[in-house]
C-alpha cells in the first residue's frame, strides 16, 4: 500500500499591488470612520465650547443656595435672570443698550479713521513716518484714562468727552497694527509688483494694502475691545443714559442683580463685535491659509 503525498502548497503571493491588482475587500472598507481604532466620537464644538461656561453657572447657583455666597454680596444666576428680564420689560435695558452702541459706533468711526489716516501716512512715506511715528508712540503712553478731567475741561461733560475717550483708545490700536502691517509687507512681493510694471499708486493698491489687511484685522479687533473698555469710564462721566449709567444707580442701591446684569450685557456686546470682525477676515482674508489646530 503506497502512501499517496499531499501536493505541495503554492507559494504565497508576493507580487506587488498594481492598478489592475487591487486592495482586498476585507480590511479597510469594513472599518468605518466610527469603527477604526483610535477614532474618537465627534462632539459638537459648540457643546465644548458651551460646558464650562454652564460648569460655572450651575457651581454659582449652588454656592448661592447653600449661602456660602452671600446674596449682598452677589447676587445668584435666579435673581440675575429675574432682574433682567424686568429690565427688559420695561424697555430700561434696549434704550441703554442703544445709547452705549451710538457712543461706540461713533467713538469707532472717528478714532478709526484717525488712526489709519495717521498710520498710511506714517507707514507709506518716510517722510510722514518722521512727522507722526515719534508724537504718536509718545502720546500712547500716557494713560488715556488718565486724560479724562482735561476732556472734561476742554468738552464739558455731554456726549463729545465719552466719544472722545472711545477714539483715542481706539485710534492707537489702529496706527499700530496698521503701521506694522504696512512695515512689514514681503519686499521680494514688491519688487515683483515693480517688474510687472506697477507704479507706485498701483504697488499700494495691488500689494501693501491687500498684505498690511491681516495686521488691520487684528488691529479693529483689539480696538473694539478697547472701545467697551473706554465706553465704560467714559459712562462715568456725568451720564443720565447707558448700561454705565444703570450700572451707577445700581451701585448707590447695591443692586449686585443689575451690576451683573450690565456687565453681561458688555460682554455680550463685546463677543458679538468679536464674531463680526471674525466675519470680516473670513471674507476679507480667504488667500491666506491659517492653521486652526489639532
């Protein structure tokens, strides 16, 4: 009886992958986006975002109601809420709202027409650069809160001290942010403009200008910041309407419930002036690429 031998097995298929050899259907389609090691659940950014903000809110109110935060010393998120909406009710809140929103607009325009005329200027000519570069970087050092009795003084005290102080915090951040923007254009870009036969308007409007944006971007966005910050001590200033002047009442009569009120009413104004500028370089500045993280 003869002992038959099993046929030897064929060798492993090593030849490499080609077009015409493809991947096998096993692996890689059956590992969906949710299935692959490694991969985390998406969350919603929003809902990142919004946790610790809400964390605060719920160890506010629960330091308020076991009285380890006393209500004369600050109010809890109830009352807060309470106080807000009597506030709105009455029409008290929108008119202030409204009354601190002209003076930052116009506070805004004024400085901001100031600071870029003086940073073009400055930034564009050498010439101007020595003229305005030395008194501007000597005047924003003094304390612009500082010079509020002399805006007293020379402007009363109605609306033209408190637009004032909005323009000039505003006006500096502008000249500097532009002025570097301006300053610190590619020169190998402008010599490229220059043999393509560009002048010296068409350099300005075809290179500096549209290279000095981000710079100026960056530069309304502190300034905005800096125009609620003036707003607020420019409301000081013997006001009879504004969320400055609700906040002053609200002090005489320790209403902790409307200073917080007030102060969430600034902040709020003030990311949604951030979410506009945001706006604005999305359009403004969408040649150039930026890293938005890991």
């Amino acid at each position: 009886m003869t002992v038959g031998h099993a046929p030897p097995e064929s060798p492993p298929d090593i030849s490499p992958i080609s077009e015409d050899r493809p991947l096998p259907s096993t692996d890689l389609e059956e590992l969906t986006p949710d299935h692959r090691p490694g991969r985390r659940t998406a969350v919603p950014r929003w809902l990142r975002r919004a946790v610790g903000p809400l964390l605060l809110l719920v160890l506010w109110q629960v330091f308020s109601s076991t009285g380890v935060l006393p209500a004369d010393v600050l109010a809890s998120p109830g009352t807060i809420a309470r106080a807000a909406g009597e506030l709105v009710g009455d029409g008290t809140l929108p008119h202030a709202m409204g009354v601190s929103l002209q003076r930052v607009a116009v506070g805004l325009l004024l400085g901001g027409t100031i600071g870029v005329s003086l940073a073009l200027v400055s930034g564009l000519s050498r010439l101007g650069e020595d003229l305005v570069d030395a008194s501007v970087q000597m005047l924003r050092t003094v304390p612009w809160v500082g010079l509020i009795p002399l805006f007293i003084i020379w402007l009363g005290i109605g609306e033209a001290p408190k637009v004032a102080l909005i323009a000039l915090g505003v006006a500096f951040h502008l000249y500097l942010n532009v002025y570097a923007g301006i300053r610190g254009v590619d020169a190998q870009l402008v010599e490229a403009g220059e043999s393509l036969g560009l002048g010296r308007w068409g350099l300005i409007r075809h290179v500096v200008l549209p290279g000095a944006l981000p710079g100026a971007m960056t530069g309304l966005r502190y300034s905005l910041a800096t125009a609620w910050l003036a707003l607020v001590f420019g409301e000081s200033i013997n006001a009879d309407a504004g969320i400055g002047f609700l906040m002053n009442q609200a002090r005489e009569f320790f209403r902790t419930d409307v200073i917080v009120v007030c102060l969430v009413v600034y902040a709020f104004l003030g990311l949604l002036a951030d979410a506009v500028v945001r706006t604005l370089e999305r359009l403004l500045l969408q040649w150039r690429p930026t890293f938005t993280g890991q």
